[in-house]
C-alpha cells in the first residue's frame, strides 16, 4: 500500500467518480423515461396484432423492420435526443446490422 500515488488510501478516486457520473446519468435518464412510461406502453400495446410489412422474410428492408420495433413516438424522441446528446447518430443499413436494427457510429 505504501507504493500508491494516492495519500489517502481508500478514497474515491477517478474509478469511482466514474461510476459515479454512470449512476447519475442512469438514474436521470430513467427518471425521464418514467415520467413518458404511460404513454410508450399505451401506444406499444395499441401496435400488437396488426400486421407488419417487412419488405421480406429472408432479405427483410431494414428501415421497415426499424420503423415496426419502434412503434411509439415518444420512446423514439427520447433515444433520439439521448443519442445525439451522447454524439452518436445511428442509421439502418442493409446488410450491415449490429447490435439489432441500428448501426452505431461515432460523430
């Protein structure tokens, strides 16, 4: 122990203002969410059973497929702000598809 920069052994340190600053944002984000739950659910729920057009079964058009899996304006405001707050934009592209729907890239 003696051998660490820090004088103040077992303290906070950049580590933890990390998980900090994780945290907070992780619990304002979920607080805004919360306050538009009511109405995601209402409108997610109001979109099953209607059939959806994909473009295809085996070569579905992504921007379909995008546009299906987020029925609700509200949810898909707030991603969209939380994204372009963060500096990410995303797009669906055909043929290039990670992590689901959208591809992510740095802005």
């Amino acid at each position: 122990m003696r051998n660490c920069l820090n004088n103040k052994i077992g303290g906070i340190d950049n580590r933890g203002s990390h998980f900090y600053l994780a945290l907070y944002w992780a619990q304002a984000l979920a607080k805004a969410l919360t306050e538009i739950e009511e109405k995601i659910v209402q409108e997610q729920i109001a979109e099953q059973g209607k059939p959806v057009d994909m473009g295809g079964y085996f070569h579905p058009d992504f921007s379909k497929v995008a546009e299906a899996m987020r029925p609700s304006a509200p949810l898909k405001g707030f991603i969209d702000r939380v994204l372009r707050r963060v500096g990410f934009e995303y797009k669906s592209r055909l043929g290039e598809i990670s992590s689901g729907l959208f591809c992510f890239k740095s802005i």
